[in-house]
C-alpha cells in the first residue's frame, strides 16, 4: 500500500527545508550523521529513477515498518485468523487486507506529517490538534501495551508447554512465562540503543517476521491448497457470512478491521522515524516501507492462517471458539507433529516474542514523551518494564480478562479514534503542514481513508459495549 503522491518528496532548494535533527530524540541514542549522509546521497541517486524502479530499490532497505509489522502480528491476529477458517472458511480473507489498508492510510498520514514537518507528534498534537487528543492518544498507547501484555503472554506460554508436550517433556507454564520475560527484556533494552546493537534488533525483528511467513506458508503447503478459485474469491467477494454456532460473523469482521492498526502502534510508528533521523527526503522510502514491511508480511502471514485452519478445521468445526495452541494439536493429527504442529507453533511463537518485546518498548516511548524522561535513565528503564507484570498471564488471564480485558478493550477503544481525529485535524491543518499539506482529489482521498478507519473503529466500540458489557456488568455484580 503506497498512498498516492500529494506533495513534492523532493527538499525544497530555500532555507526552509526541514534539516532532521542529527542529535536524535532524547529518548534514544543519536544517528551517526555520516550515515544520514550516506542515505541521504543514496536517496538522492535514486530519486532519479523510474517509480518501480524506486521501489525494488526501497524494498531491500527496511525500516520501520518492520516494526510495525512484529507489533500487530500478535496472539489478537492469530486467533481471529485461525477463528474466521475454521468457521467461515475462505469467506472472510477480504477482512485483514481491508483492515490492513485503512490503517496502513493512517499510518502513511502520519509518516507524512511527521517527516515533512520534523516535529514531535505527541507535541505537535496538543499545539494544532489540541491536548485532549494527544493526551488520550499517548495513555491509551500505554494502557493497551501494559494489559493486552498479559494475553500474549498467556498465549506464549502455552505454546511454549505444547512445544515441550511435542518433543515428550512437561514444561511449566510459569516458567515458560519467566524465560519469554528475560528474552523479551534483553532485546528490548537494545533498542535506541544506537551502533551494532540496534542493527541487530532491527534486522532480528525482519528477520521473525518473515520467518513467521515462512513457517505458516510451509504449514499451509503441507496441508494443501484445495480450491483456488475459491480462496481467489474470498479475497475479493466481501461476503458476510451466515453465523455459525457461537461465532458470529459481523464480530470477526468489525474487530478484524478495528484491530488492524492500534493505538500503541499508532504511538511508536512517529517516534521510529524520528529516531532513525529520517525527513522529508525519506517521505516515499517510507510509504514503501509500510507497504512492503508492514502490509504484505501482515496479510500474507494472516491469510495463511485462516487458509490452513479453513482446509483442515472448518469442515468438522463445532460452533464453539478454538484458540491458536488447540489449532495446532489439531493440525498435528492431521498432516504431522513436526510439519503441522511444530511449525506451526514456532510461527506462533515468533509472532507472540516480537509483540511482547514492541509493547515494552511502546511503554517506554509513551512515558518518555509524557514525562520527558530521558533515555536511558532510570526513569526510562521502569518504564520499559511497565508491561512486564504481564508474564502472571501465563498463570492467571482466564481470571484476569475478566476483570481487564472488557474495561480496557473499552477505553482503548474510545482513546484509539480519539487519536485518528486528531491526526484527521492535523493532516488539514495549514498551520502545522503548511505546503505539504495533501491537496486536491487525492488529499481528500486520504483523508477520507482516515475518516473511514475512525467510522469502522466507533461501530466497533458500539458493538463491544453492547455485546459485552451487560456480561461485565453481570459479572461485577455476582
């Protein structure tokens, strides 16, 4: 997903171009200028060439959409792919790409925004937006990195002890749980950390996302492609399913489109591209980069889920939910331990690792820009650990999403389009862009593209409350 050009990429040749700021944010360590250089001179060599030849040139650079990419691939996705197969089959394919473009506008707008402005967005919200939105938006990053930290775990974990159960040992889901936690702290400290070290978790977290596409695609092969054609037209029929037992159609679909992009991806997407010393010369590396490291492994990785689950699951499916560890015993007994279950589960896995170590690293993002604490401070380092009580969720979420899970889905949810419309409010405002503020029919494409993405997210939030807060309500009450 490349958003259409709206204004020149191209640096104006006056004072007034905006120069990225070679010391960094205060929250990371700052880029070595002489590589900035070197980009930039690379940039400039390859702004000459055609479009698609940009592109191919793009695509073997990576960024941060990667990140983007390790975030939202996490247990939310799996499960909700694995639900839509085994129930609906190939009918509801078209829902991760829908949803993957409408977030994928919004996060265009805000590369744009940010990189031609090279302004803070958490300040530059509460300066033109206004400090509601920006207030909302930065809380509701945190509160969703500290508790959906406990599903994932929780997730993590038993895939982690069904792992063990395939190779013939018992393994503790607490421990699993500890050692995930180490793993996941050790990496996330890594990040901003500048030199060697970042490079490495960049490339690490490249690295698992294709692996988790890898891994699926194998699985998927081995359990067959039965029907293309029919595969071919649930990515483009937009059909809406009849319900099937408990599993209702329109839930997977508004949730599906609503869980594309969140609100803590929304906060940590700005400040990478800040932090890499990025600016208006980077505008369309970065539209491709979304595309090519956020887009395409998330809907590759998503489809092959709801594929597999479709051609293995769905004709003896109960009515009843089945979660991504019960998916694959399954797929175990149906086309073998290790090219069913183990890939499977170690695709899982890696989905789970990368989103555990970016909700941490949200955290300490979130924090910083709120409290301006500075990297690598103390202050820093409580913050990145802020999500790290989630690891009780390999023992406790059956008990704790009760409690959690429904208020918190609730408030992210009302804080989530809170931030869309303000980043609505700044893609039209002339004060903050100035110039580079989209124009004409495309402009208005885009934002209408941001305006849809805000629409579906309000249904969504309207359909939570009514379907589960009586339930909630209920549960208080006994």
């Amino acid at each position: 997903m490349v958003p259409p050009d709206t204004a020149s990429d191209a640096a104006p040749s006056d004072g007034g171009a905006h120069q990225p700021d070679v010391r960094g944010l205060p929250m990371v360590h700052p880029p070595d200028p002489e590589r900035l250089a070197a980009e930039r001179a690379w940039l400039a060599e390859v702004a000459t060439k055609p479009r698609l030849a940009r592109w191919f040139a793009y695509a073997g650079k990576g960024g941060p959409g990667y990140l983007q990419s390790a975030l939202t691939l996490g247990g939310g996705s799996a499960s909700a792919s694995l639900l839509a197969g085994a129930a609906f089959g190939y009918d509801l394919l078209w829902v991760a790409p829908l949803g993957m473009l409408m977030g994928g506008l919004v996060l265009a707008a805000v590369a744009h925004q940010t990189l031609s402005t090279g302004e803070r967005p958490f300040a530059a919200m509460r300066r033109y937006a206004g400090g509601v939105f920006a207030w909302g938006w930065a809380i509701g990053a945190l509160l969703a990195s500290v508790v959906w930290h406990f599903a994932q775990y929780s997730l993590a974990s038993a895939v982690v002890v069904d792992l063990g159960d395939a190779a013939g040992a018992e393994l503790p889901r607490f421990g699993a749980g500890l050692a995930i936690l180490v793993w996941a702290v050790a990496t996330a400290q890594t990040f901003g950390s500048g030199g060697a070290a970042n490079r490495i978790f960049e490339r690490l977290l490249r690295w698992m996302v294709w692996m988790i596409v890898l891994l699926f695609g194998v699985v998927a092969v081995r359990a067959g492609f039965d029907d293309p054609g029919a595969i071919l037209r649930g990515f483009t029929s937009f059909r809406l399913p009849a319900d099937r037992g408990e599993v209702a159609a329109i839930a997977l679909v508004i949730s599906g489109l609503a869980a594309a992009v969140g609100v803590n991806m929304l906060f940590l997407y700005p400040y990478t591209l800040l932090a890499r010393g990025w600016g208006r010369e980077h505008r369309e590396l970065a539209r491709v980069d979304l595309g090519l490291g956020m887009v395409v492994p998330y809907v590759i990785a998503t489809a092959l889920m709801t594929i597999t689950a479709a051609n293995t699951i769905h004709a003896d499916f109960s009515g009843a939910s089945i979660s991504p560890v019960e998916a694959a015993q399954t797929l175990g007994g149906l086309v073998g331990p290790v090219w069913g279950r183990v890939l499977f589960d170690l695709g899982l896995l890696a989905m789970l690792l990368t989103t555990i170590t970016l909700h941490m690293v949200c955290a300490g993002f979130a924090c910083s820009e709120m409290f301006g604490l500075k990297f690598g401070s103390r202050g820093y380092r409580l913050a990145l650990l802020l999500p790290t009580p989630g690891v009780l969720g390999s023992l406790f979420w059956s008990d704790l999403s009760v409690w959690l899970a429904v208020p918190t889905g609730v408030i992210t949810g009302f804080l989530l389009p809170l931030a869309y419309i303000g980043f609505a409010k700044l893609q039209r405002s002339d004060a903050y862009l100035g110039a580079d503020r989209p124009r004409g029919a495309a402009g208005a494409a885009w934002l209408g593209g941001i305006v849809l993405a805000t629409i579906v997210l309000l249904v969504f939030l309207g359909w939570y409350l009514v379907t589960k807060g009586p339930g909630f309500i209920d549960r208080l009450l006994l």
